[in-house]
C-alpha cells in the first residue's frame, strides 16, 4: 500500500496567459438600434415630441428580444423579458392611423415591447430572421 502524501507532483503550476481571457458580452443581445436602426429614431423623436424625454432617450438601449411566438402574424417586438412588462402602453399615432403601440416595463422607466401596427420596418435584416408576415 502506497502513501499517497509522499507522492510527488505532476509539474510546477502553469503561469496565468499575459493577456486577459475576455469576457462574454454580458448583453448577448443585439441593440434594436442595430437591427431597427428608422424604428429606434421614428421612436426617439417621436416620445421627444410627446414631452417624455426620459424614455425618447432610453430607446436607444433597447435590447432586441425577438417577437411574440403566439402566432405566425404577431406584430409585437420584445424589447425585455416578458415578465418585465406592465399594463400602461404609449400610443403612438399618425392622426387615426396607430402606428407603434409601446408597452412599457414595470417601473415605467423604459418598454417591455411594442406592437407594430403600421410603421414600415423596411427589409429584415440578417439580426432578425424569424420577423413575422405582417410585421
């Protein structure tokens, strides 16, 4: 029977890397303004217009979670998780037309989502290739 404390070591210790190991991007999730860059300004300028300049300014932190799976035509953009998002919404609107419905988050400082109603997104683009029909 051998004492395993006298055994030797394997080898000395390696040094750390010179260079620092990086760190995943603690947001995996792309900017709405990378993927939306019109739908970030339309919003931005038009909350600045409607006297919230707290939330006009906070759009441009948005996270792109994807839409709502509900349906394959479901025109709602996740923008945080959805238990973030509360009841209130700000409409935003071109005379009769609705064009942006935003849902805001549960402390009213930012949006959980918003439905796109008749707001042209453009072509989708390569962050966003599950984009419904009707969006």
């Amino acid at each position: 029977m051998s004492d395993s404390s006298s055994a030797s070591p394997v080898g000395p210790v390696p040094a750390p890397p010179s260079t620092p190991v990086p760190h995943p991007d603690p947001h995996p999730l792309p900017l709405l303004s990378d993927v939306y860059p019109a739908l970030v300004s339309f919003l931005a300028s038009k909350l600045a217009a409607e006297d919230e300049p707290a939330l006009a300014q906070g759009v441009a932190r948005l996270r792109f979670h994807g839409w709502c799976t509900c349906s394959r035509t479901c025109a709602y953009l996740r923008t945080a998780p959805a238990d973030r998002a509360d009841n209130s919404w700000i409409h935003l609107d071109d005379g009769d037309t609705p064009l942006v419905w935003l849902q805001l988050d549960r402390e009213h400082t930012s949006f959980a989502g918003m439905e796109i109603c008749a707001f042209e997104l453009g072509p989708a683009p390569a962050l966003d290739p599950r984009r419904p029909a009707r969006a």
